[in-house]
C-alpha cells in the first residue's frame, strides 16, 4: 500500500469479533494503515462510512447478518465506488471468487490464508492489480450468472437502494416517500435501474436481484 496519509483509514466488516481482531493486526502489520475501524454487519458498515471520509481500503466478510450473498458487496460498491475493497471469505470456491470479483471486488482472500497471503493481496491491490487467491481457476460456464453480477455492480448507491425497496414489494409512491424524493424522479431510477439489468418489467428486476444470492451464483450440486 501507497504511504499513509493523515485521513487514510480502512475498514474491516466481520461479526465473528475474534476474527474481526485478527484481521485488524493483519492489516495494521502488513500495511501503513493504521487507523482502522470495525463493523459486525452492513447497516453499521454503512453508517461508519456516511459519517467519515471514504476509506482507503475495506475489507469484507461475504456472511454478514444483515445481507445475504453477494447483495453486501454490491451494496458496498455501489457506496464507495472506487475505494478498493478486498473480500475476504470461508465461502471460497472457485465460482464465488469468480463473482465477487465481477461485482466489483479488487481482490480475494480464502480466510484460511495464511499472512502473506493476506500481504501480497495488499500489494497487489495497492498496485491497482485484482488479487485472485492461489489455486483459483476461472469458471468458464457461469457466463450468464457472472454478467448479472457486472450488471448489478453498475447500479449507483440510490438505484441500488431502489431496486431493493422494489424487492421488498414497495410502490414509486411508497419508495419516493421513503427515500424523501420526488416520485418522479424514482420513476426516473426505475427506468435507468431495468435499462442497466436488461429486463422490462419490475418483477425481471427482482429476479435479477436474486441472481446475487449464493444459491444462485455457486453451481448446484446433486
């Protein structure tokens, strides 16, 4: 990683507090960052970030309580944008790394990787490369799958929350109250939102939305 500058922070987001302690002096001995917050879950992921500059790094738990998938990490994306964000996951099978990559990910680590593991993905992307862990092979028929991670990924932080208010059976005149914007407008993210997903309805949305969910991205199994 580049030297630290004064408002360099990053973020680690685990609800396993052992776990979450050990990557905290990981990172605090393998790169310059040294001021570093934690969060169990999204929401107080989310709330950490709306309240402090954008971090330097992130990095993330797939698991969380609050988000299922890889619905977090698009979320994520969407809040941050270019801020590199390093998953860090028990869920390591080829086809997962293959999609948290193509939603946005700069890198991946097994969380049983050793610490140079864990070094020489900081490096990697502190040198604006994409880590991908030892042994990873790319999965060459999730296509489909993977191309509705990108599409996913391409949504801005509003739309992202939109499409999850959509999800949760909400009408353009409920969402616009909620989100305290005109319903216009939310008219306007939904157009753009189906557009970017290639659908041409609100139920192909959702569906699409639940292409981010582990059961649908890893392969299925006998």
């Amino acid at each position: 990683m580049s030297q630290e500058k004064t408002s360099d922070w990053a973020l680690i987001i685990d609800d396993h507090p052992l776990f979450c302690d050990a990557l905290e002096l990981t990172l605090r001995a393998v790169s310059s960052l040294q001021n570093i917050a934690t969060a169990d879950c999204m929401a107080s992921a989310m709330d950490t970030i709306s309240a402090r500059s954008k971090p330097s790094l992130i990095v993330l738990d797939l698991n969380l309580p609050d988000v299922s998938g890889l619905d977090g990490l698009v979320k994520l994306k969407a809040a941050v944008g270019p801020c590199p964000i390093i998953v860090v996951s028990s869920m390591c099978e080829n086809a997962m790394i293959s999609a948290a990559l193509h939603a946005g990910a700069s890198g991946f680590v097994p969380k049983h990787s050793r610490r140079a593991v864990f070094k020489e993905a900081l490096q990697a992307v502190g040198n604006h490369e994409v880590y991908k862990p030892p042994g990873y092979v790319e999965t060459p028929d999730m296509d489909d799958k993977l191309d509705t991670v990108e599409r996913l990924a391409s949504l801005t932080r509003q739309q992202t929350c939109i499409l999850e208010l959509i999800c949760e059976g909400k009408l353009n005149k409920q969402i616009a109250y909620e989100l305290s914007i005109a319903e216009t407008t939310v008219k306007a993210h939904v157009t753009a939102i189906m557009r970017k997903l290639g659908v041409q309805s609100r139920t192909q949305a959702v569906l699409v939305a639940q292409q981010a969910k582990f059961s649908s991205v890893l392969p299925e199994t006998e």
